[in-house]
C-alpha cells in the first residue's frame, strides 16, 4: 500500500452489475454471472466499518467539532450512526495540549533545507481543554467513535501523557484508541524532516514504547493502534508482531494510509488510472491478516484518498471518485478489514498540513473556492454551506453493508472493469456492484444461494465520469441539510433463485435481494 509512488492500477476484484427497469437485457451490453456463496468461514464488516479523517490541527479552531456544528453532525449521521472519526494528519506532529495557562509552548522543530520540498506544517497548533469539551459534545451529538492522534513528532512522553489523559477523562465512552505519530516511514525522508535519515523501524519501535508507557502510567486502560504508516506494509506487520508481545492486551489495532494515486500535478494520475485496481491490496491484506487474526487484533485503513496531497481537481471531487470509494471499501472489507477512514476537512487545515503547498490549485489552474481538500466527503468551508461531495456518495452506498455477513462473489467479466460485493443480514442479500468501465455496460445474471422472492435495486449515477454535481443515490441528493432517502428503488426480474439486471457503463448499483 504505497501512497508516495504514483499507481498505475490493473485488475479488478470481484463482480458486476446495476439495475434497470425492463424485462429483457439491453442487447448492446455483455452478459455475464454473478455467483454468491455462503462463506465456509462467516466474517461480518463491523458496524463501525465507514469512517472520515481529519487533521489533528482542526481541534485549534474549538467551534469547528462541537454541538453547534449542525451542518457537520448532519452530515456525519447520514453516512453512518455508527461512524468513526479519526483526528490525526501531517498536522498532528505540530499540535500541542495546553492543560492550562502555565503550559509552556513547545520549541517550533524546522528541518533543515530547503522548506518548499519540504510537506510537512512550518508552524505549531494550540489545543486546548475547551477543544476537546466540544470534541465530546460532537461525538455525543453524532453517535460516533473516535481514534485519537498524538504527536509523536515533535513532542515528550510526559506533554503526549498529559493529553491523553485529559481526552481520555472526557471521550470516554466514544474512544476507540489512541494513535502515537503519523507516517513514521517517512519521518526520515527530506520531504518531512521530523527524524534523521538513518532513523528506522527499531528506532520507531522503542521510541513509540516509551510513548506508550508514558501514557499508561496516566491512563492504565489506554488503548493504542499503530503504526499509522503512509505506504509500509512491512512496519504495519512488524509492528503487530512486536508491540502485542512488549504491551500485551494493549494493542487493539494496526492502521495503515492508503491513497490510490498522486501527486495531482502528475499527468499520469487520471480516472481511468484510478478505476482501475490495484492487485497489491490483496497481497498486502493477506500478509497483514497473517499477523493480526492470531493476535485478536484487527486492520484499519485510517487515513487515505484517491489522490494525496489534496486530492486533483476534476477527479477526486468527481463521479469517479464515488465508485472507487464505494469499490475500494468493499474490496478491503471482503479481505477482513474493520473501517476505512476517508481524509478531508477544511481547505485551509489541509492546505497547512501539506506545508502550505497546493497542488491541485496549480493543475485547476483558476481561481478556487477551495485552497486544498479536492478529495474531502464533506466540505467543511467558512461562509459557504456543509455539502456532501461526490465520493460521500460511494461511501454511503458501501456503508449499506456495515454490520452484514458477506459472502463468496465470483464473477466472470471479460474484459470489463467491473467488481462485485455481497453481504446478507437475515433474509435479506445486498449486492453491491461498481462498473467502473467508462464505455461498456453489462448484462447480468444473479445466482443466489437461495430462493429469490424479491429483488430491486438503488443506482449510483451521474451524467459523467468527471461530473462535480448532480450525483445521486436511488434517484436522490443528500440536500443542505444532510437529508437523504431513497426516490426511486427499481423492481428486478427475479425467478427461482436467479435475479437479472443491467448496468450501465460508469455507474453503480444496490441490489436489494430478499430469499
């Protein structure tokens, strides 16, 4: 899962299909068969599957998580009631706590260098107790979890212990684990600064420990999660295999980031590279899998986008960014990852993570309402309404499956950029299906299990792959004030234990099965 190195994806997961209201196929469009099986071992994507992440620094500004951000609460709440929020981001390693008036401001770290190569803030951000008060109301006020980030950075094991105990006294009930550090794989490199260039993995190790049993000692029931890496499977493993051995029971998660492609000013970072997948995934889920189900701990992708260092306008904030979302959560799902936390927030927030640069500005080449943040599932902007963008979509179509038992998908698709994912809660089946090919739709034939007594569908759809408005799901906008359901659910034919349906090309589906 490399976020630094451009991506060029090949090779699909899974099936196929959406829905269309007639009783025959479209004889322009392939036909195919999607077989679902019951799985010989029964997984279920947690409840808690679908999250969103935000810089660390947004907690400066003390009103944007708090009860009075209705627009935001809204927002979160259509997507997901049982959602995670994730505070963390380049940002974090520049944050500090101040407990209260006599809390010295730490010294300012500046890497040597040239700083325009550098990625990294050049300035420092002011939590307070106030800050994280409201932090809880919000979470209250949204029914969500959090994983909370501490510098690691720039920062000492008693100021990291001294924040956590103060989050941990008033988020209790709504944490699910502390983080220590962001992208520590690439602490060493010139673009970030924040450790030596000889600094690795045994040096992160102890170092994180030592962090962890500061924080411990104030907070004896902390949980942690790490190591948060920007694209090192490698640390992701080493780190479950040593840290549950040096802090047993302590550990509740390995996390990971994961964006799909970039720079955005790279001309080879386009929606067609993005629509395609990327076979890495797999082998890197299996080898993480390896290392936490005989640990009892689980996988979470906790930061991540279809384009780092803001996302690329025309992509990230277009159509095709809603089905490599809803795709891509479903992909890690079915390999048995427990959430995905989708990074975005404030333009001015993101912008300053990034060390003031903005890419995605220089490749829109005009004038933008937003500074950074292409990719973001919620603008979050001063002055201009809370809007649910086009990936928000995706995201909420995977989240359907939150909380459901899935099952074996196989799908023959020929040369079709197409993927397919199941789940079923009791007597009900629901198909998620992506396809992601720009030009040719597909016919599809729906194998059940199980005798089908109904089946109807909600499509994903927008008048392009590059369109930034007029999405929707099941014939509906998310409105300005965060309202959405379903206008328009379309009957399929069903017969025996066999369902059809057509898909258009560059669109999705929700195929609602009741056996």
């Amino acid at each position: 899962m490399n976020r630094r190195s451009f991506l060029l994806r090949s090779g699909a997961a899974a099936a196929t299909a959406a829905a269309w209201p007639t009783d025959s196929f479209a004889s322009s469009a392939a036909s195919s068969e999607l077989r679902l099986t019951e799985r010989s071992v029964e997984a279920r994507i947690p409840l808690t599957y679908t999250g969103l992440s935000f810089e660390l620094a947004q907690l400066s500004e003390p009103e944007f998580f708090s009860a009075a951000s209705s627009g935001l609460i809204a927002h979160c709440r259509t997507l997901s009631t049982n959602g995670v929020l994730r505070l963390g981001g380049n940002s974090s390693e520049f944050c500090w706590f101040q407990a209260d008036a006599s809390t010295p401001e730490p010294k300012l770290h500046v890497p040597p260098g040239d700083l325009s190569a550098n990625w990294m803030p050049h300035r420092l951000f002011r939590i307070t107790p106030h800050a994280i008060d409201n932090l809880a109301a919000f979470l209250k006020a949204t029914g969500w979890r959090i994983i909370y980030g501490i510098n690691f950075g720039n920062n000492t094991p008693e100021r990291a212990a001294a924040e956590a105990a103060y989050v941990a006294s008033k988020l209790f009930g709504h944490l699910e684990y502390f983080q220590i550090g962001n992208e520590p794989d690439l602490y060493r490199t010139a673009s970030n600064g924040t450790r030596p260039p000889g600094w690795d993995f045994d040096d992160y190790a102890r170092e994180w420990a030592g962090f962890a049993r500061a924080i411990l000692a104030k907070v004896p029931n902390a949980k942690f999660a790490g190591p948060d890496v920007a694209g090192s499977s490698d640390w992701v493993t080493r780190f479950g295999e040593r840290m549950t051995a040096e802090l047993p029971g302590k550990i509740s998660a390995v996390t990971g980031h994961y964006y799909a492609s970039g720079p955005p000013n790279d001309p080879r970072v386009t929606i067609e590279h993005l629509l395609h997948g990327n076979p890495k995934i797999a082998d890197d889920m299996k080898r993480i899998q390896a290392v936490t189900y005989p640990r009892g701990i689980v996988y979470r992708m906790t930061e991540g986008n279809s384009c780092y260092r803001g996302g690329k306008p025309g992509m990230s904030d277009a159509f095709a960014s809603a089905l490599w979302a809803g795709d891509y959560m479903l992909e890690l799902a079915s390999f048995g990852c427990s959430g995905v936390n989708f990074h975005g927030g404030s333009g001015a927030f993101l912008s300053a993570s990034l060390g003031d640069h903005t890419p995605g500005m220089d490749v829109a080449k005009k004038p933008q309402t937003m500074r950074a943040g292409y990719y973001t599932p919620i603008r979050v902007e001063p002055g201009t309404p809370v809007k649910a963008m086009p990936i928000f979509y995706g995201m909420m179509m995977a989240n359907q499956l939150a909380g459901c038992t899935l099952l074996d998908v196989s799908l023959d698709v020929g040369n079709i950029n197409a993927t397919a994912y199941a789940a079923r809660t009791g007597k009900n089946i629901k198909i998620a299906i992506f396809n992601k090919d720009a030009a040719q739709p597909l016919d599809l034939a729906i194998q059940s299990p199980h005798s089908i007594r109904s089946a109807s569908a909600w499509r994903l759809l927008a008048s392009a792959l590059d369109a930034t408005e007029g999405v929707t799901l099941a014939g509906s906008e998310v409105d300005p004030q965060a309202n959405w359901s379903p206008r328009t659910t379309e009957r399929l034919e069903a017969h025996g234990s066999s369902a059809q349906i057509h898909i258009p090309a560059a669109s999705g589906a929700l195929v609602l099965v009741e056996v």
